[in-house]
C-alpha cells in the first residue's frame, strides 16, 4: 500500500475533473470502478475508486481517491492496493507507486 496526501489551494471541481481524466488517459487498462459525491454546507467530498492492470506485478492495482474541499481550501488522499502476489507479505508493490506516481504528478503540475 502506498499514500499521498496534501493539503492546498485550488479549484474542487477542476481538479477533480482533471484528475479524472489524467488517470484514465495515464494507463489503458485503467478504469473509473465507482465514485461517491457528498456536500453538507460549503463543505464537499468526492470519493473515486479506480483499477488498472500493472504489467510490472502481473496483476490489478486500485486506486482510491478522497478529495475534500472548503471552499478553496482542499485536501486530498490518494491510497493503492493490490500489487503485490505474496500470500503473508508485501513484495513487488512497484505497481502501486507507479499508480500513486501518476495522482502525485497530476497534482504537482496543477499547482505550478
């Protein structure tokens, strides 16, 4: 399992819909599994599970994405899971960080 998360300024729904679009158009197996919208007030929270096949560890990898936003304020986690084919341990998770490489880089680039 790998994790990023971070805390910043910016736009909810241009970056979600950027984040969409750049893990889907990031892998060719990779697939929007299902997604949960909440809002109470100002506060909104979108909730985005995604998959993709890793050719490195030989199986699917999934990609769980939870974006909460104030207004501009915004605070996002991203977690994958999946990649490794050990029974009792982690091994080979290089899938996953590949996965969590492509949300951290969507990121940084919108916020520069």
């Amino acid at each position: 399992m790998a994790k990023y998360e971070r805390a910043f300024q910016g736009d909810f729904d241009n970056l979600l819909s950027i984040l969409d679009s750049g893990i889907l158009k990031g892998s060719v197996s990779a697939s929007l599994e299902d997604g949960s919208d909440f809002s109470y007030h100002d506060i909104r929270c979108a909730v985005r599970v995604y998959e993709r096949y890793s050719m490195i560890g030989g199986n699917r990898v999934s990609l769980n994405i939870t974006l909460i936003g104030n207004g501009q304020h915004l605070f996002l986690t991203a977690i994958t899971s999946g990649g490794s084919q050990a029974v009792f341990f982690k091994m080979n998770t290089m899938g996953e960080e590949s996965f969590l490489d492509c949300v951290k880089d969507i990121v940084e680039n919108y916020l520069s």
